[in-house]
C-alpha cells in the first residue's frame, strides 16, 4: 500500500509544462498518467505444458516527458508505475516443506500465478503534436525494467485449492516496449528479456524458462 501512496504522491505533484522563449525553439512537455490493459503470453513453454482460460495484466503509472529537438517531436519519456499480470496454465506449484514443487496436470480447474510489480518505463517518443493540438500520433519504444514486489501461485481442481506467496521468481525484470496509435487508444506490446523464474525452479527435470509477451492496450492521459 506504501508505495501506491508513495505513486499516486509523485503523480500530484507532476505537471505539463510548454515554454517558448520566442524563438523558433517551440519544445513542450507531454507528461502523462497511462493505462494499460493487456492479454499475457507465456514463452518457452516446458513439454506437456500450455496455457489456459485468460491471462491479464493491468498497470498504471506516470510518464515524465523531456523534449530533445526544437520542436518537440522527439522526446525521452521516464516513468514510474505499479502493475498486476495475471499468468494461467496447466502448471501446477505445489508447496512441500520450504521448497516449491511443480507438477503438469489437467484434471485442474484453473492454476494461476499472479504478480505485483513496481516498473520503470523508460522510452524514446516520437509525436506529431504541436503546444496547441493535443490528439496526435505517436510511436514510443524503450525499455522497462521492473521489481517483483509480490508473487501469488493459486489452483483449483474438483477436490481442492490450494494458493501461497510464491519466492522463486526473478526479483528483478525488464523488457523491451512498443506503444502506438492516436490519441488516447493506443496498441502496446511488452517482450520480457528476462526469465520469469530465477532458473532454479523446474517441473518434470526441465527449468523453467518461460519468458511474458504482453500485447494490448494503452491509455495515455495528459
């Protein structure tokens, strides 16, 4: 909850800004608060394994923009947010003693493993916005790093559920990001350089390796 506080804080406290020194440097800032809206692929997925039902992310954050040309076009764009991704298959974890056992079934309901995230975007943006119009294209792409603040794995089957904080994530993360569109609607694509797991865990003597794709929808809000 502290850094939610801590999130929504910073984000009161940022603003866009425009300046002009009547010159022909016409630079401006287009600080935004996004939303995005995602479906989550899993890659490298180990034998016998796939996914199942829908795998969501949700995430929210606050871009600061710092224009790099006289007129504004170009721009680094750095970031902080929070977000939620949601990854369901037929991998099961299981927990036995203080390890994390994992296990290939079918005869489940649902298994999922759900993480919370600190992320810090960091993009190059191009726009055809002006300091006067404020529904333009843009193509932005960079790199996101991101801190697992909390993993949750959870399954259900006919006979029982079981669910627990899982530890054998990578703690650290990142990947590169493509965002474009008009306006407010916009595609957006994630692809995870990282493994999801630390390489340790395993199922069936094979690591897990699994690698994010995430592809939706963002929201950019001035």
């Amino acid at each position: 909850m502290r850094y939610v506080i801590l999130f929504f804080f910073i984000g009161f406290l940022s603003f866009g800004q425009t300046f002009n020194d009547g010159s022909n440097d016409e630079r401006y800032f287009e600080d935004q608060f996004y939303l995005g809206l995602s479906y989550n692929f899993l890659l490298n997925h180990p034998e016998g394994s796939n996914q199942r039902n829908l795998s969501y992310g949700l995430s929210a954050g606050l871009i600061k923009d710092i224009p790099i040309n006289p007129r504004g076009t170009y721009a680094i764009g750095i970031g902080a947010g929070i977000a939620l991704n949601s990854y369901y298959s037929n991998l099961v974890a299981n927990l036995s003693g203080d390890a994390i056992v994992y296990s290939i079934e079918d005869n489940i309901t649902r298994s999922k493993l759900e993480t919370h995230l600190i992320e810090f975007p960091v993009e190059l943006r191009w726009r055809n916005s002006t300091i006067e119009e404020y529904k333009f294209w843009r193509i932005y792409t960079g790199i996101k790093a991101a801190y697992v603040a909390g993993a949750r794995s959870k399954f259900v089957s006919d006979t029982a559920s079981d669910g627990f904080y899982n530890t054998d994530l990578s703690k650290f993360q990142y990947g590169l990001t493509l965002s474009f569109g008009y306006n407010t609607f916009n595609l957006h694509a994630y692809y995870a350089l990282t493994n999801l797991f630390d390489g340790k865990a395993s199922v069936n003597n094979e690591i897990l390796q699994y690698k994010p794709l995430r592809i939706g929808l963002i929201f950019y809000i001035l």
